[in-house]
C-alpha cells in the first residue's frame, strides 16, 4: 500500500548512491534489492530514530531516484503512474525540510509508526468492530462482483453498506487508527501529518475510488459504532478530501 511505502522508505529506505553509473546487467535484480547498500542488514533498517533521521534524508532521496532510474533504463513499473515519483520525491522533500509541520510531525511520531509497522494487527485489528470484518469475509470473487453491481452486503444502524462503501470504511479506519495510536503515544501533532500523509499518498483513494469517500461522510454519523471511533472516522475523512 502506498502509505506504508512512503512510511517504509522514509524509516527504512537505504540507497547504494550508485544509480549514475548503470553496470551491466543492471536489469537482472530486484530493483528494491539492487538499489540497497551492499553492506546494509536488517539492523540497520531499524536502527533510525528522530537523532539521525536528518543524516538518512539524503539516502532516501537517492533511493527514490536509482528505483525511478531503473525504472526507466529497464522498463519495469515500479511507480503505478510517472507523477507518483513526483509525488513520493515532494513529501520527501517536506518531511526532510525541519521547518515543515509534517517534518516534525513525523519525526516525533518515528517511534510510533515503528511499532505499528509490525504490530497493525495487534494495535488496530484486534479491536476492529465486527462491521469492519465483514468485508474481510467475503472472498475476492464476491467482493468484485458486489461492487460492481452495487450490492447491499451489510447493514449497520440505519445504513445499508454496500461493498464499495464498506471497502472504503475499511481504508479510513486504517488511517484513522495510526493517526490516533501516534497520537495518543508519540506526538500531538501526529494525527493531522499521519492524514496529511495518507492524502498526498492518495491512500484512500485505493480503497475509496471515485466518490466512495465523499459519500461515506452523511453515513458514519447512523452507524452502529461507537461516539469516539465515529468522530475519528469523520476528522479522517475531511482530512483526506
């Protein structure tokens, strides 16, 4: 998912710095593998903390731009779309600049997105309300089939969620729930850059295509869910429209 790349690169992205010079053969490896440091170990992948994030900003730029030069020198999609690099390179570029909002944002929240990296299941879906799981139960052919033909597939307080709706619900409670985990844990700061983030990433829109988002917003407030996760929902969702 395109947030936890962006996440992923900024905590963990490491660049050999070598993308000017194309050996040969260049082609024939992973990009992501052949656009690390030789010598990189999984240690090091998890050593950042907010102390040295500044020395890790030029790595990571790096990296970005040997993924976009093999990209084109090979021919394979690594970006979904040419402007994504643009985009990716820009929220680098804003994360890195220590006089941005986002940039302290997300390095007090370094700790934080850490953790729920690797512990998403423990920190969000554990608690997940039963309507959530519900679109976890249907299997890929039936979900297809659902959104496409706009089929009721749950009902929730006074609303009826169709597959699309309750796909997108999906996707927002994600977002909702870093954003308060790094709230609550690392950074008062955290849940408007966490949602900045998502947004500029276009998270959401994987999850909420065409008007998916839009439209959920007059539905949260009937849902069978409780006050606090219903107003997280909506701070979510205006913040990524």
């Amino acid at each position: 998912m395109k947030m936890w790349f962006i996440i992923s690169v900024l905590l963990f992205g490491l660049c050999s710095g070598q993308y000017q010079n194309i050996p040969p053969g260049m082609c024939q490896g992973y990009p992501f593998d052949e656009c690390k440091p030789q010598h990189a170990t999984e240690d090091d992948t998890f050593g950042l903390n907010q102390d040295h994030f500044q020395e890790l900003c030029p790595l990571v730029k790096q990296f970005l731009r040997c993924l976009k030069t093999r990209e084109e020198v090979c021919g394979v999609v690594i970006f979904e779309r040419p402007i994504y690099y643009d985009y990716y390179m820009s929220i680098v570029n804003d994360i890195c600049d220590n006089s941005t909002s986002l940039h302290q944002a997300f390095v007090e929240s370094i700790p934080c997105y850490k953790h729920i990296r690797t512990h998403l299941e423990e920190v969000c879906f554990d608690s997940k309300p039963d309507l959530f799981w519900t679109y976890e139960d249907f299997s890929a052919v039936q979900m297809q089939r659902d959104y496409l033909v706009s089929e009721t597939c749950k009902t929730s307080g006074t609303e009826y969620l169709n597959f699309g709706k309750l796909r997108c619900l999906n996707f927002v409670y994600v977002i909702s729930c870093v954003a308060d985990y790094a709230t609550a844990q690392c950074s008062s700061l955290a849940r408007n850059g966490t949602v900045e983030l998502a947004r500029r990433v276009e998270y959401a829109a994987m999850g909420c295509p065409d008007r998916s988002a839009e439209l959920l917003l007059p539905v949260i407030p009937n849902l069978n869910l409780s006050e606090a996760l219903k107003q997280s929902l909506m701070r979510t969702l205006r913040g990524l429209l």
